[in-house]
C-alpha cells in the first residue's frame, strides 16, 4: 500500500494529522522545516545560555508553547519542534533534556527534572506495512518529578 492510500479520504495535512494525534507521514517538508526551525532556536539557545542564562531567557520563550517564570533548563536541549512543549513556573530541568514533542508536553509548575530524561511522544505502528511507509502518531505526555537517566513514553505520568 502507498502512503496516500492511508489518506485518501483525509483532506488534512500531515500536520494537522500529527497534532491531532492520528497517523501522518514523518518526513513531510512542511514537518521537517518546522524541525529545522527548532534545531536553529535550540542552537541559539544553548549559546546564550553559556554567555549568560538570563539573556537566553527570550529565545527559549519563542521556542517553547509556555515558558512559565523562573524556570531554569540547562542545555543541551533537544526537541522535535518545542511548540508542543509547555513548562510550569519555577520548573528545573537539569541536563540534556531530550522532548520528542511531537504531540502536546505539559512539565507542570514547580517540577524536578534529572539529567538524560527523555519525555516521548511518537508511537510507531505494530503492523510492518505502516511502519515501512514511515507512519507514525503521538500521544501527550505530562510530567511532574522524573529521576535523572528517565524516559516518560505517550501519557505516562512520572
């Protein structure tokens, strides 16, 4: 089966498909620049943060869908896009936070992160056809207290 048979009476976008959490092809250009546009803002980010973690303040602000006051997320950060990515005040994300938001993340407000947490939320599908054809969904992900080394999958609540 092609891609397009998955989708041949659904008039939306892969993107509109990805956020609403159904099957959608992952390597669309219009998701890849959205990618693309996140790598350039994590990229910025994490030098400025090296300069001076105050003035990086702003462009973690674009780059997120929420950023809540007082939270602290120390590089290296990586992200699918970080427009599906809200954090809570007075939140601390330690080191090399990796957050596949590719559906909604929400880090509520006066959270604890370790270092290498991984928040995940693709799903692949089980059958080999879908999967072949590069199909994939998303479920959210919430997050409160997660332990250093930790990876949240789709809805699990750490």
């Amino acid at each position: 089966m092609s891609t397009g048979d998955y989708f041949a009476n659904d008039p939306r976008t892969n993107l509109e498909r990805m956020l609403a959490g159904d099957l959608y092809i992952a390597d669309d250009p219009e998701i890849a620049r959205r990618q693309r546009h996140a790598m350039r803002l994590t990229a910025r980010y994490q030098a400025a943060y090296l300069e001076d973690p105050a003035a990086a303040r702003p462009i973690l602000t674009e780059l997120l869908a929420f950023a809540g006051e007082d939270i602290d997320v120390r590089p290296p950060l990586y992200v699918d896009y970080g427009s599906n990515i809200s954090i809570g005040a007075r939140t601390f994300v330690n080191y090399n936070l990796t957050a596949l938001d590719v559906a909604r993340i929400t880090i509520g407000e006066d959270c604890q992160i370790g270092p290498n947490v991984q928040l995940l939320t693709p799903t692949h599908p089980v059958e080999p056809g879908p999967r072949r054809d590069k199909l994939e969904a998303a479920l959210p992900s919430r997050s409160a207290t997660t332990s250093g080394s930790a990876a949240a999958r789709s809805s699990v609540r750490a």
